[in-house]
C-alpha cells in the first residue's frame, strides 16, 4: 500500500461469530452452494448432531439481497419453524386464504382452506429466509456449521466407490482448496456445477423455454388487494403480489429480449391497471408508489434425472426449475432438502440407506407434478406471441371452469398451497 494505511479484516456483524483459523478439510456432508436449499439442509444436519460444510462462491450480501421468491406453502412454513428458523417468519409472514383469479373482466376468489384440507400459505420474501438463515448458522448463539462465502466449487470426484471417497474442489482467497466428505450435496442453483458430475451416459434433461419473460418491479407502495392477484388479460399477464403491508411485488408478462430501461414507471403502473381491469369496477386502480427495482425474468422449466447418483445428491434449483407463475420453486428446494435431510439422519444414525436410495425417485415424482401444475398455470394465464383467438377462448374456458366446479378449483387449490411431503 502506498497511503500507508493497514490493511484490517471486514467489520464483523453483531451477530457473526469470528471466522476459523483455518478453513475445514473434511465433513460428513459438503454442501455446494449456499441458497435457500444449501442453508436449510446444513440446518436441519446440524440439529441432528451431523457435521456440514456450506460453500458459497458469492459474498453475504449478495446472497441477502438477491430478489426471488416469496410464497410459501405450509409444509416450507413448517420446516423452517422446525429448524428454529420460523420467529421472524411468524411475526411478519402474511398468512393468505387464497388467490384471486382476474379473467374476461371478472374475478374469483379460490379459497384454499376450503378447497385444501385447510392449508393456508404465508407471503414471505425468500430474501428474508435466507437472512433468517444465514444468521442463525453464523450466530456465536447457536454455533451453526461452517458456511463459507466467497468460496466457488469448480469439481466435485470421488462419488463412485474407489479408493478416493467424495471430495470438493474449490477457491478460496485466491488458493485451490479441497474439501473431503462422505456426502457431496448439489445445492448450488440452474447455473451451478453439481448437475455436470454427473456422467453423461446416466444424465437425462427435459428442457422447455417460453417465448415471453416476466418484468418484475418492487414498488414502496402498500398492496392493492389482500392476497395474489392473477391476471389474465388480452394485453399479457400480470400478476400482484407484495412482500409486506408496505411493499409491492408485481409482475408484467413481457416479450423475450425485453430491455427494463424502456419501461419507465408511469407506463408499467398504466399497463398493470389496464391487465388487471374489473368490469363490475371500472374505476378499481392499483396503489403506486416508487419502484426500488426493476428486472426481466425469463421462463424456463427444466429437470435433470436422477436427482442421485453414488454420493451426490442434486437439491432445489440444481436439478429443477419451474417458471414462477406456480410458485413452486423455493417451495420444491426446501422440500428437497427436508426430505434429503430426514434419509441421511436415518444413515447417520441406524445405517439405513433406504431413504437415500429412494431419495431421486420420490422427489421426481413430485417434481413432475410441480412441472406440470406451473406449465398448466403459466400456459393459461399468458398470451403466447402467435395466440390465436382460438387459444384464448380455450384459456377463457378452462378459467370460467375453474370458477364454477368446485373439482376444478380443488385442483389448482391443492397444487397451489401444495401436497405434503409425502403420500
Ligand atoms: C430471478 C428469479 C426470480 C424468481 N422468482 C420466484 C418466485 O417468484 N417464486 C418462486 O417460487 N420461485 C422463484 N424463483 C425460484 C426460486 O427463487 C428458486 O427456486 C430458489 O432460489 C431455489 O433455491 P436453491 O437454493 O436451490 O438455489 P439458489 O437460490 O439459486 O442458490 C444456489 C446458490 O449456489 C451458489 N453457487 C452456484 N454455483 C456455485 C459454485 N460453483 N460453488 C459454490 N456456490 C455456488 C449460488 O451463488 C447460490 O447462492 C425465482 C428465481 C429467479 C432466478
């Protein structure tokens, strides 16, 4: 340095314990990426006494800030309480009943309790779970496993039986580093590397792209309406949702390729009150407020099989995405991991692989059925680029279904507040 000044370790958080001396170089389970998936399974193993290493190649604050998800099912809503990590949850989630359809001028309200056995879903940004997380693995109070950031995965070997067992090959602080384990967890996201160790001749992937995105603000206004509001309309989708009493989510079907820049905040809000118009109340219009972010979203949906192969184990984004119109993702990660974390406490403590074994295949199952209910909603509720007005009747159709048999309606209630972990 040439100003003479020193250079000094980050300021530590008020609730950050001091980082280790030297960083770990083995573990029970190695867990890449660290998201809601990689956070919640390191969680749930600590609190049964089984040691885990998370890697996470981005820093924290970029890990807390970045904007995803926000709808949870009851079963997420339990597994986070579960894990000790449901306070702040239950003090700020909003608890919602239901949805309300917008179609053709009308709306429905779908009320979940009724429809769903009594299930109920809470709004609660996946920003704030992962802080809620974060905190807690990295709290001198609860003395959570080693969660490492900054530190990027560049290989995973070792997952066949072989003289060298499972190991992670990644950098930190500028050196090549190894983490040796029993257990690898893929964690790390659509963009990670876990997906890639698996060969080629035992990797399946089912892929699907939809020609149009979503543009998605954050607006520093108080909801219009008390639960999610999804638009169909002759203009695109749209969609309400918020993240508090005092802050609205809100998204804009918009064409693939879509710059935000030429989105200026008068025409969105102009555009959501067009798509979301009631005719019994024409003069119904949303609350504006000024809007804090701004992004385009594409559509993707894609699964890779199998979810296992030796000793790694894909979780979450890792070996799925849905696009968002079913709010299904978060909500499969954090199933993923509860059910991953149930098979490997079972091993660690009788020796029982049956859950591990059937780990790919029970997920899949319900991966499967998250694929579809999102491509079933996403197809009726968004206007494709070559729609004819055959299409659209059809989706008009399928709506006013849903809005007058109660079968129907049970459908799409107990896909949308979601199924239990298990049959
Ligand atoms: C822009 C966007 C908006 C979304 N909106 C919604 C929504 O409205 N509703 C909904 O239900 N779902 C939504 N989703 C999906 C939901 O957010 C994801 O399903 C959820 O984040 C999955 O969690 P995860 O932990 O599996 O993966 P991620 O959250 O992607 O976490 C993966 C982590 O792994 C880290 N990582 C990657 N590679 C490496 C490596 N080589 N080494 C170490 N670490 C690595 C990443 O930095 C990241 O922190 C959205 C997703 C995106 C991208």
């Amino acid at each position: 340095m040439t100003d003479g000044a020193t250079s000094r370790p980050p300021a530590r958080r008020p609730d950050e314990r001091p980082a280790a001396a030297g960083v770990p170089e083995e573990t029970t389970v190695g867990i890449i990426g660290g998201g809601p998936a990689g956070l919640l399974l390191s969680r749930l193993l600590h609190r049964a006494g089984i040691p885990s290493v998370v890697l996470e190649s981005r820093d924290r604050e970029y890990a807390e800030q970045r904007q995803r998800a926000g709808m949870l099912e009851q079963t997420t809503v339990d597994v986070l309480r579960e894990c000790g990590a449901g306070a702040r949850m239950d003090r700020e989630g909003l608890v919602h009943d239901g949805i309300e359809l917008r179609f053709d001028g009308r709306s429905q309200h779908i009320d979940f309790p009724t429809l769903a056995n009594g299930r109920r879903v809470t709004i609660y940004a996946q920003t704030e779970i992962v802080k809620d997380l974060i905190s807690l693995q990295l709290s001198e109070l609860s003395d959570g496993a080693p969660l490492i950031f900054g530190a990027e995965v560049t290989s995973v070997t070792g997952l066949t039986p072989g003289p060298e067992g499972p190991a992670l090959h990644y950098t930190y602080e500028g050196r090549e580093r190894t983490l040796h384990c029993d257990f690898v967890v893929g964690c790390d996201g659509f963009h990670g590397i876990a997906r890639t160790a698996l060969p080629d001749s035992v990797a399946r992937t089912y892929e699907r792209e939809y020609p149009f995105s979503w543009l998605g603000i954050l607006a520093d206004a108080p909801p219009s309406c008390a639960e999610l509001i999804y638009a169909h309309s002759s203009r695109g989708f749209a969609l309400h949702s918020m993240r508090s009493s005092s802050v609205s989510r809100l998204y804009l079907q918009v064409p693939n390729g879509t710059d935000p820049a030429d989105w200026p905040d008068e025409r969105i809000w102009d555009e959501l009150d067009a798509r979301f118009a009631l005719s019994a109340d024409p003069g119904w219009r949303l609350n504006r407020g000024p809007i804090t972010s701004k992004a385009v979203l594409p559509m993707r949906s894609s699964v890779t099989e199998p979810m296992r192969h030796g000793r790694l184990f894909l979780a979450g984004d890792a070996a799925h995405i849905v696009p968002p119109t079913g709010a299904k993702g978060l909500n499969l990660a954090v199933a993923d991991v509860a059910v991953l974390a149930r098979a490997l406490i079972r091993h660690h403590t009788t020796g029982d692989t049956s859950g591990l074994d059937s780990y790919s295949e029970d997920r899949l199952r319900r991966v499967w059925r998250a694929e579809h209910f999102s491509y079933f909603m996403t197809t009726t509720l968004h206007t494709s680029p070559d729609q004819s007005p055959f299409d659209t009747r059809l989706q008009l159709s399928q709506l006013d279904r849903i809005a007058s048999s109660r079968a129907a309606a049970t459908e799409l209630a107990e896909n949308y507040a979601g199924l239990a972990l298990s049959d």
